[in-house]
C-alpha cells in the first residue's frame, strides 16, 4: 500500500530507515528498462514527451472540480492522483539520469532563484508574475 | 552551482552529507509559500495545472530536436532543462504535500506496478502498451 | 486586430465574406515553413510536443486564478489567451495537414461518439465519465 | 466515416457543400452542453486543462516513436490520432466561444505576428528561436 506521511502521522523511524528511498529510484528505474531492452526508446526527447503526456493524464482528475472539491479528495481518488504523480516522478528521474542532472540539487537551487525574483515583501499575497511585481 | 551527479563523476562522502536531499524540499517550500501567503493559490487543482504548465516548458526544450541531438545536449541546454525539470519537481512535491501523499513511496509502488503488467519475457525490446503485449 | 464574434456583435455580412476563413489556414502555414525552410521540423512527432507545449503555455493564463475570476477575464488578458489558443490551432491545423486528416470532420464525428458515450438522461447535470454513469 | 483531404484527393464540390464547417461547431457543443447542463463545468480555467489534458493524450501517440515512424504513420493510428486532434479542437472552440475570442481571426493574426518574428531571410533553415535568430 501507499504509506502516507502528512502532518498528523508522520513516519516511525523504523519505517524511514526501511522505507525505499527517492535516491533509490534511479537504480532501480534503470535496472527496469535495461532488462526490457527499453533504454532504446529513452531519449531524452522522447522522455520529455512522456513527462507531459504523464502530467496530461494528472490534469484529468482534477479539470471538472471546483477548487474547494480538490482540497477535499475523497480517498480513492486521492491513491488514482498518487499514481499519475509516481508517473511524472519516474519519467522525470529517469531524464535526470540521462541527462546527468542531479534533480534535488537542481530543486533546491531553483528555490534559492525563485527566492530572488520574489521578494516576500513585493510577492506576498498575489498571484502576479515576477515581471509584474 | 548544481552539482551534477552522473557515471563518471559520483558525489563525494562529504558532499552527500552536506547536501540538502529530495526530503528537505517540503519544508522549505511551505515556509516559501506560507512567507507570501501564497497557499490560498495552492489549491491541488492549480497545483496540478501549474505541474503540466512546467512540463509544457520542459518540452520547448526538445520539440525541434532530433532525438540524437537531445541525447548530446551542449551543457548551457542541459543547465536549462535541469531548471524546467526543477519546476515539475517543486510542484509535484508542493502537491503531495497538500494532498497528504508519500510521493516516493507511490513511485516505488508504481514500479511494482508496471513489472507486473510489463513482464520481461513479454515487453522485452518493444513499446507496446500493456494491452497489446 | 483581432475581430471578435461574440453573442452581442455578430460579424456583418461584408466582414464574413472578407474575413480570411479556416480554411484558409492550411494553405498560409504551408508556404510560411516552406519559404523558412521549416518543413524538415515539422514531424508529426515534433508538432504534437508543440501542440502540448502551447496548451501548456496557455494554462499559464489560468492557473492561479479562481474559477470565477477566469469567467471575468479583463480584456487585456484575454487578448493575450486568444494568441495562446492560437498557437495550439495553428500546430494542430499543421498536424492534420501533415497527416492527411480532416480535422472538422474528425471533430464533427467525435461530438458524434460522445453523444453515444453521454446520453442526456444519464449524463446530466454531472461530471461523471462514461465508464461512471 | 472521416473524410480526409490531402494533397492527393481533394474534396468535390458537392462533399465541400454539405460537409458540416468549422463554424458548424460551436453552436452543435453549445447545444450538446445545454442538454447536459454542463456549462457549470465550462469555466475557461476548467476548458484550458481539458486542451491540456488532451494534448497530453495525442503526445501519447507519438512518444516511442522515431521521428521517421511518426511520418508514416498505419491508418489505424492515424484515425485514433485524428480522435485525439479532434478532442484537443474541440475544447479550443468551446473556450473562444466562452472567452468571446474569434479563433480563426486569432490565428491569422498569430501568422502575422509570427512572419514579422522570423523574418524569412534570418530564420530560414534552423529553429532557433527569435531571441537567438
């Protein structure tokens, strides 16, 4: 099942010191399609095309909702969302991974630029693009 | 900078350990959101919307290329797809977050997932979908 | 400038006749790649990722807004839409074109199937999909 | 059955006659949205993530496929490629229709605006894009 971690039950540490890791992912992704002789198919172009078709399919759960109804998923839809997330999550480590990019530290540097362009006392509480601040 | 972990150049003992990781980006992101007042605008219907938004940018990327040509990205490139990629990320774990989904834990399970409906004896070297194996 | 029909200002008569038609579009963005030379990118492959990048770039216009604020867009942003949604038609309309499909009647055959899909008195009044209702 | 017009074997004039247009289609998906109370659902912001949700499923198409496979691309699935082109247009008109903006006008205008973008003699033979011509 999904083991899920949110604000009232987070992880015991027994869990996290054996739960799988996200620095697992790209092993085991590539041991995955190396065994089904996939690696021909991707590119990182193709790849990319994967990421968005992924994150199309994500869209489908929620286009029909009002925004308050998506604050509330109920909870099967909420595993369905879960598993069309893992999609985009894998597509995107696997083009992190042939490509040579190091995602988390690419994450947390886009933080740091984010961070810059919106300054809390220019951003805070719209929605306006940098250039409109 | 972004460190760029790949095959030949793998991050020294110390850098890992100093180096902000994949479980650290949760946190920071609601103290960024909550500094701007910005949760009002995260709702998980805009998150999802805002999550296909970056992966249409990530693909302005690659839609010209050839598939060769995106595998032998000049490095300025690859620098500029690592920063769209950083975007799906923080969305999507911005998203889990609210939505009270273990992210890694459901890409594992989606791995599992796709083992059983793509065996090796049966997918190995195409790319079939599942349903016509 | 872009001529709006909407349920109050109709176009006369004389703007009909001499407004250039759908049709009209194959033909224009057949000699605009010729004469760049363009054709050799414009793969099928290639123009889907591009139709997905615009329908991506147009979610941008939408994403942090609330249902009702995007029923009452101000005109300045709509403007800016319409070009957006333009870019989707105008890699669509290239796509058929380079495929040999007939988009409006593709088009006219699928409200066709989703009538049969979406019968009324199943279908009404909720979101449901046709595997649900 | 989808008519097709291609290079090869235009329509006649009868069938151009009593094909339905495009401007047939926004008032048939009016009606087909009136009968099924689903204007509700036919917020600009919900009909810019169907587009979006759509053009994710006409990637799906194409993503393993080589640039040269998507050129010569089996009947059947250029006919299921069609569905998904027709699913993406049909949203499209849908939403100028709910945003008041005048497609077709919106896309000539586009080429316009792109001619002067990529001026034949700077743009011709690569894909840079207009920054970088």
């Amino acid at each position: 099942m999904i083991a899920c971690a949110n604000a009232h039950t987070p992880l015991s540490e027994e869990q996290m010191m054996s739960r799988p890791s996200f620095d697992d992912l790209p092993a085991r992704l590539a041991a995955f399609a190396v065994e089904r002789d996939w690696e021909q198919f991707h590119s990182p172009k193709n790849l990319a095309m994967a990421i968005a078709a992924e994150a199309g399919e994500l869209l489908e759960n929620f286009q029909w909702l009002s925004d308050t109804e998506s604050r509330e998923l109920p909870e099967p839809k909420r595993d369905e969302a879960a598993l069309e997330m893992a999609d985009v999550l894998l597509y995107l480590v696997l083009l992190a991974r042939h490509l040579g990019v190091d995602l988390v530290a690419a994450a947390h540097r886009k933080i740091d630029l984010n961070a810059a362009k919106y300054p809390v006392d220019r951003a805070r509480g719209h929605s306006r693009k940098y250039t409109d601040l």
